[in-house]
C-alpha cells in the first residue's frame, strides 16, 4: 500500500471538484453528499489515519426534530419546542432563521444518516434520559465517523490522512487551491473549483485561547482532537471573511482535573456535582451545587471552574452519594476524615473541615430524592445549595479535583442558509463551511446536547450539494 508521502505526491497534478478540508463528521457528510452528485472529491483530513475524525468521533448522539416516533426516537419533537429549548440555553445569541431551518433539516437527517452506514441505538436509562430528543449512535461518534469513510471510500472519493491545510487560496471571489503539508513536507498547491471548509474550531491552539482568556486558557484541558487550531479559519480571517461569534465563547465542562491535555473524551466528564459540594483551592465554596438536575446545569461548570484561583475546583462528598452518579474513569481520591481528605487533595485540610461543618450545620431535613429536583436546601448559607443538600458526614470521604474541559470554540465564519462562506465584500463563490467552523452563526452562546452533530449533518450535506453544483 502506497504511503500518505507517494499519493500525496500525486494529488497537485489533478483539479480536484471538491476538495473537503477536515475529516470528522461535517466534511464527511460533504464529500459523501458531493460524491453522490457526481463530483471527484479530495478529503484533506489533518490527523493521522488512527486519529482521523476530529470532535466527531467522542460523540455520541445528534438531537433530531420528529413529528412521531423515528427509528429509535419516541414521541415527537418539533420545532418549535426544539427552538424553544435552543433559545434557553443561548439566552437569545442566535440566527432564528438559520437555527430553524437546521432544526427543520434535522429531521430529513436521521434517514440519511442510516442509510450511509450509521446506526442508533435506544438511550442508555440513567443516562442524559433523552430517548425522545436525541438519537444515540451505535458504537459511539467512532463508529459514524468509520461508516461514513467506509461509504467516503466506496463512493471513491480520495482520502489523505496527514494533510495539514496551511492556505485557502482566493482570487478576488474565487477560491483556486489550497496550500497543504503533507506528513510534514514541504507545502504543496492542490487546485480545486471548488472547496468546503469543515475543520472545526481553534480550542487546540492554546495560544489563541490564551490571547481571548487570558493567561488561565493554560490551565484548560481541551476534551477533543489536538488537530483543531483554527488554521483554516484564521487564514480565512485573515482574507477579510466575515466572522461571527465571540472568541470567549466556547462550550466547557467540568472535567477530572487528571484527564490528559487534549483527547480525553466523554469519560472524563464528572456528574457528582450535585451531590457534593464544591471548593476552590482556597476551600472556599463559590456556586449553588444543586441549582437544577445535571443534564441542564453541567455545561455551566466549565465556566465557573475557569473563573476560580488556578482553574480548579474540588467536589467533596461523602460515601452515602458515591453510587449516586455514572462512575468516574479514574477513583476518587479518598480518606478517613474531611481534613485528611483535603491534604489528600492540596488544599488546606482544616478550612475544607470548616467548610464541610459550615454547610452541614445550613442543612435542613427533607426527603432526599436524586431523581428529581427535591427542595432539600441549605438555610442562612452563601451560596445556597437548593436541592440534594445532604449533611456530608457519612466517611469515608471522596473527593475530586475539576478542571475546566474545552469541547469547542464558537467563533467561527459567517454562513448564509446555503452554509457559503462570506467576505466583508460579499459572498465567495466557491466557498462552504460546515461544523464547527460557522457553528457561531448559529450557536452564540450556551450548548443544546446533541446540536453539534446536528450543524455538521445538515450543513455538512448542503455545502457538499452546493459545491458539487457549482463543478462546470
Ligand atoms: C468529548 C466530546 C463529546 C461530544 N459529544 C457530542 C455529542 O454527543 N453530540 C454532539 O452533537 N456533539 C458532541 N460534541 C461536539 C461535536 O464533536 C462537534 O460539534 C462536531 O463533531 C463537529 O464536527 P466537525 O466536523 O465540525 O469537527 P471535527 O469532527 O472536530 O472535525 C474537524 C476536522 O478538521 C481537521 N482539521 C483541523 N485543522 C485542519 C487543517 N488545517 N487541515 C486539515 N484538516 C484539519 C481535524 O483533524 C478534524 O478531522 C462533543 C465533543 C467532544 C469533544
């Protein structure tokens, strides 16, 4: 088999249709969509082939509008209720009419989906409990991303793994061809008439999240692939595109502070919050651990842990609640004592004792209920918790260490409904992005599970049917 360096020596002799840059899910729905009408389509995927698939491949569900039960959805969900729940968590920072018509495509998305090789599963109980809302993939983002270049490969379109886009190259309105390195040698021009812009946003540069955040970006773990460092889209920026979003804004969780720099996934997401209390490093508690049952409250975490000394937060409990939440991939730290608990974690052992009587003394009785919302809350305590506040006197103790865990950046390119790329001047006529790249025009802040995949599906296949209708 020819290595990535010989068919990449090859790839400038050919004026290539389409040419995708990125390989995760939005530049697969292209190329597989672009392929489909005809056209001959180059992927320029950055990562390694083990590592091919981006964000995509720690995904696990797309949420999808549906008027009745389809393939593993129950019930139905509309539009206008899927609206409603983007515009609670966005608080408003949204395109309504670019958002409704993703929201109206999803549905048309499913179908689609399964029949280019993905498959669903029913919600796993116990989980997010969104059997209705959203559709859970079979084997995981990896899986889609895998059936989709298996179906990539069968349409023949041609697959480059290694291939770092430095350059998108326009002339005037036109996009010409793209400079790209390929396992690290030297740049090489590959013409295409026309090119989609799927690759992702630049939580991995961790530079230019320095220059947003200042200097606390360095305590941030980025929970997907390293290879998103917003290249493309700076050089995009940088050639008077239109840009949309605010490069602060960002979809961040609260991680297992020992989960690695860049890749960790979805295991090492921590859902003991509720039933804990959290502290700084200076075991001071800083926000209502209870404010709302998890699935609603979790994407805040990421925030409030990045505005705490140091960028850490320390969730303490006790053993009555260490089998109330999904497991954590890695154990808990724990002890005997709070005190001993603390130095066990670094902080100050006798404040965080101090801190644990402090609340357990705001604690009133009431029926606990993990389930539900239960009112069970603290009195005469700042930050109040309001719900799942239990005494934690129960040893031995646990505790974990949080960190802030960058999913993706929002700052992204302007896109009109035909996912076309624009410039101060006007709209580029051989240029689409998809996924994360324009997710901003959509998303301006907050995060709806599953809405993602859902931009990268239905934007992917437009721009991949738009460029592909362009090829004279
Ligand atoms: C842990 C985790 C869990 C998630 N779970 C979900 C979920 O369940 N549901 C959901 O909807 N969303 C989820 N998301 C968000 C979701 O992953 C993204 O919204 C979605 O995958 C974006 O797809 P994309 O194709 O735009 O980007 P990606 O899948 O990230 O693909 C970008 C691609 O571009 C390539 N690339 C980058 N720069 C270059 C360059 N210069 N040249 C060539 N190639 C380049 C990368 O290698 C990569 O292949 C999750 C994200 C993470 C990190």
């Amino acid at each position: 088999m020819a290595n990535v360096k010989d068919t990449a020596s090859h790839l400038g002799e050919t004026l290539w249709d389409v040419i995708v840059v990125g390989g995760g899910n939005a530049a697969l729905c292209a190329a597989i969509t672009a392929a489909e009408a005809g056209a001959r389509v180059l992927i320029l995927e950055g990562a390694p082939k083990a590592y091919r698939g981006g964000n995509s491949r720690h995904t696990r569900n797309f949420r999808c509008m549906h008027r009745g039960p389809l393939s593993v959805l129950t019930g139905s969900y509309e539009e206008d209720e899927y609206f409603h729940d983007l515009m609670l968590v966005t608080k408003g920072k949204t395109d309504e009419g670019l958002a409704r018509f993703a929201i109206r495509s999803s549905e048309e998305c499913l179908p689609w989906m399964e029949a280019h090789g993905v498959r669903f599963q029913p919600s796993l109980s116990g989980t997010l409990s969104l059997s209705r809302t959203n559709a859970f993939f079979l084997g995981g983002g990896k899986a889609l991303v895998n059936a989709y270049y298996n179906t990539a490969t069968d349409l023949g379109v041609t697959i480059v793994y290694e291939a770092q886009v430095k350059h998108v190259h326009l002339e005037g309105d036109r996009f010409t061809h793209v400079e790209v390195s390929v396992a690290g040698a030297p740049q090489q021009s590959i013409r295409g008439r026309s090119v989609v812009l799927s690759s992702g946003g630049f939580q991995s540069d961790i530079e230019w999240l320095t220059r947003a955040w200042g200097p606390a970006a360095a305590n941030f773990l980025i929970r997907g692939t390293p290879y998103n460092r917003g290249v493309v889209l700076r050089d995009m920026l940088d050639q008077d595109c239109e840009s949309v979003g605010d490069p602060t804004q960002c979809h961040a969780v609260a991680i297992d502070g020992r989960a690695p720099k860049f890749d960790g996934g979805i295991v090492t997401r921590l859902d003991c919050v509720p039933f804990s209390i959290v502290v700084n490093r200076d075991g001071d508690r800083f926000y209502n651990e209870g404010e709302d049952v998890w699935p609603k409250r979790y994407a805040i975490w990421g925030r409030l842990v990045a505005a705490q000394p140091g960028q850490e937060g320390f969730s303490i409990i006790d053993s009555k609640s260490i089998d109330l939440f999904m497991p954590s991939v890695f154990p808990p730290v724990k002890a005997d004592t709070v005190e001993e608990l603390g130095v066990k974690l670094g902080l100050d052992g006798a404040k965080l004792k101090q801190t644990v009587e402090t609340f357990n003394a705001a604690c009133r009785p009431g029926e606990f209920r993990p389930m539900e919302l239960d009112g069970v809350a603290t009195e005469g305590l700042t930050p109040a918790k309001t719900n799942w506040a239990r005494p934690i006197d129960k040893p031995p103790y646990y505790g974990y260490q949080l960190r802030p865990g960058v999913t993706f950046t929002y700052l992204g390119l302007k896109v009109s409904q035909d996912a076309r790329v624009h410039t101060l001047r006007g709209p580029l006529a051989n240029v689409w992005a998809a996924g994360e790249i324009m997710a901003g025009s959509i998303l301006g802040q907050g995060y709806l599970a599953g809405f993602g995949m859902t931009i990268g599906t239905v934007f992917g296949r437009i721009a991949g049917r738009e460029a592909a209708s362009r090829v004279s």
